[in-house]
DNA sequence: GAGGGGCGACCGATCGTTCGGTCGGCCGTT
DNA sequence: AACGGCCGACCGAACGATCGGTCGCCCCTC
C-alpha cells in the first residue's frame, strides 16, 4: 500500500501518505541523486506533497536518511544472529554469511545501497559508518578462523580476504535490481567467493 | 613544485598556488566530504586562500570535478592501451589488467575514488558515467572471449563475472593508502580473482 | 467540533559565483 | 640605478538562488 490517492470531482484529495511510503520515495530519490544533492523540495515533488507537508511526518531530512540506515543496518546483522551464521565449520558460516548477505542486498537494496555511500558528515552518517565497521569486524573474525583452523590456503592473508570479501558481495548493490528475485545469485557469488570470479578449466 | 611560500620577514607573502596543488587540496576535501557536500568555502579554506583566488585558478566548482574525473580516466584507459593488455590469450591479458589496474586505483587513489563515487547529476559527472561504461565493457567483452575461447570454466556467466571482477577490483580503493606504494598487492588481488578471495586447501 | 493532513508564505543561512580593487615582483626603457 | 607599466596572485564584499526548516490557516473526515 503506497500513494494511494482518492479523487474527488477529478481533483487529488487524498494522497494517503505514511512514513512508510514516503521513506521509500526518498530513499529512492537518494539513490539516484546522492543525499546531499537531494533536496526536500526534490522529496516532496517525488512524493507528490508540499515540503511543509513532509515535515508533518518527519522531523527533517536527517530523520530520514538515519530510518533508511537503520534499516539497512538492521537486515545485515540479522544475518549475523541467524542459526546458519552461527553453526558449522568457519567456512559453511562464511558460506552461508555471503549468500544471505547477497539477499538482504537485493532484497533491502535501496537501504543497504544509501548505507554503502555514506560519507560521515553528520551524526547519523558516523553512528551507520561504525555500525558497518562492527559488521566488517564480525565477518573478519569469521574469515581469521576459517584460515587458523586450516580450512583455507595457507597463503591468504585474513586482513586482506576480509576486505576483499566485503567488496565484492557489496558491489552487487551497483547493478542489482530490486524488482525481480535474487534466483541463483546467491549461489553464483559463494562461488566466485570461494573458488574465483574467473576460475581455469577443469 | 606545489605550494611554494616565499617568506618576507618571517611573513609568508606568497603562497604561489598552482591548478595542479589546487587541484590535489580539493580532491583530497571531496573524498573526505563527498562532492555535493564540499562548499567552495571548505575548498579555500583547506588551500589557505579565499574563494575569490580560487576563481583565479579554476572556473568553478565543476571543472575541478571535471580535471579529477580526466585523470582518473585517462589512467585507467591507458592500461587498455598497454603492451600487454593486447597481446597474449585473454586470461593473460586479464591477469595482467586487473594487476595493472591495482596500480593506477592506488597510484591515482584520490582521483579514482572520485570517479567511482560519481552518480550523475551534471553534465561532467554524465559523461565520466558514459566513459567508465565503455571501460567496463571493454573488460567484459575480454571475458567473453576468455570463456568462449575455453580458458575458464563452463559455468561461469560472463556478464556477471565481469561485473563482480570490476567490483571486487574497485572495492580496493575503499581502504588502499595511497602514500606506500602497493607491493603484492596487484598479485594478490590477482589470486584472488582467478583462484578465490577464500580458496579451499590444495 | 475536534483533529490530522495538507497548503502557501516565509525565515535565516549558506550556496556557487562575480566584481572592483590591492599588492608585489618582473621587464624594458632611460 | 631608477623608473613606469604591466601582470599574476590575491582579497573583501556582495550578488541572486537555493538550502533545510517553521508558521498559521484551511479543509476534509469522523
């Protein structure tokens, strides 16, 4: 249920909004334009409102942006709590970490992408910024296992697997769509996690 | 030479800024800061003169964007132009693009992390949108070739393994430092993507 | 008639940009 | 050696536009 608008005589008289959907509306603006180039005039014009009116549901445009990181951020170490992410031989987590973490992507992907670019100019931005560290932290640890308890090659660097780790499920937020489901792309990403985005025949 | 400050009496009389140091403070305040949210008040103030001087030396805000995003291109471009990004079978030559392109992402750290974090509001941002897409399928029409000439594995899709290379190749300058130079990194990054960020034990 | 959703008008602050003008060093002439 | 003219670097002040945000009122629904 969003935007839904009653006429009356053939004139708008309704628009309906909650802070669900117009929440959806910026984020979505954000992602197209960046959150400091959008503007609340741009929000309201999108959301088909005043700017006064937007204000009537959120106290301002940082309220925004920090409900669209909450969520974000939410949905990520969720997986952290689940049972897969807790049980098992370091690599089935990670395993299991990388797919899940691929469908929160897709599934909460304007949100999870918002939270990807934030910069650190305000409060909310630094408190989204440490919280992602924390997550980072949570799955290097993971991988520091995996490597101590022998299940990975001895030549790979913990650090530098993390990281790379994090970059490349994380870049599936640039071209995803939303729309459709993510099918086997969950699996596809495990895969070039574990044995090479480009792997030689066999 | 950048930054040169004739002193006077123990004064500094003459900062004797250049396009090219001006350039360097103000890519530097864009990373930090993002480009939407850099006032051309920060830019001066970072370089140690007003706004009005800055106006000497650039037009305006966005041909600062502008030269950044050139350097970062011109960059990247030349590696397709590069030895041995033309010659040899096309795993040879990928291996050798994404070692080269570690390179350039560190060597050209600040201005590269600019070009990635484009999104496309003016008409400068547009145009290195339009310019990063055709590297990008320059890569992938070489992974094309790569799979279809037999080099890799059958099941990997060559869209999606181009886009999760670029991505795994460009998350690197999320947490690179740009004053050391990069030592194994390009190797490593390298391993990973034709081996597995987290390869299993041989 | 009470109250929530929406509106136009407006606020001070800051945005990118422009303008008129100052200062100091360099050069060609004398 | 002294001079006048010039130019590049720099500055303070101000421009119109737009920013995020506030206010009081109206209208519709219950």
């Amino acid at each position: 249920m969003t935007t839904v608008s009653t006429q009356t005589g053939g004139r708008v008289r309704r628009q309906n909004h909650g802070p669900e959907s117009l929440l959806q509306v910026a984020v979505q603006e954000f992602l197209t334009r960046g959150y400091d180039a959008t503007s609340m005039e741009d929000l309201s014009r999108a959301a088909g409102i005043t700017k006064s009116s937007f204000y009537h549901h959120f106290s301002g445009k940082e309220a925004l942006l920090r409900a669209a990181l909450e969520r974000a951020l939410n949905g990520l170490f969720a997986i952290l709590d689940s049972e897969g992410a807790r049980t098992g031989t370091p690599v089935e987590r990670l395993r299991h970490i990388v797919r899940e973490q691929v469908k929160v992507l897709v599934a909460e992907l304007p949100y999870v992408t918002v939270l990807l670019r934030v910069r650190g100019n305000t409060e909310s931005e630094r408190w989204a910024l440490e919280r992602r560290r924390e997550y980072d932290a949570r799955v290097a640890a993971l991988v520091r296992e995996a490597v101590e308890a022998g299940e990975l090659r001895e030549d790979i660097e913990p650090a530098l697997a993390a990281r790379l780790l994090s970059g490349l499920v994380n870049s599936v937020v640039e071209w995803a769509r939303p729309d459709r489901d993510p099918g086997t792309l969950p699996d596809a990403v495990a895969r070039a996690v574990f044995e090479g985005i480009l792997p030689a025949r066999r």
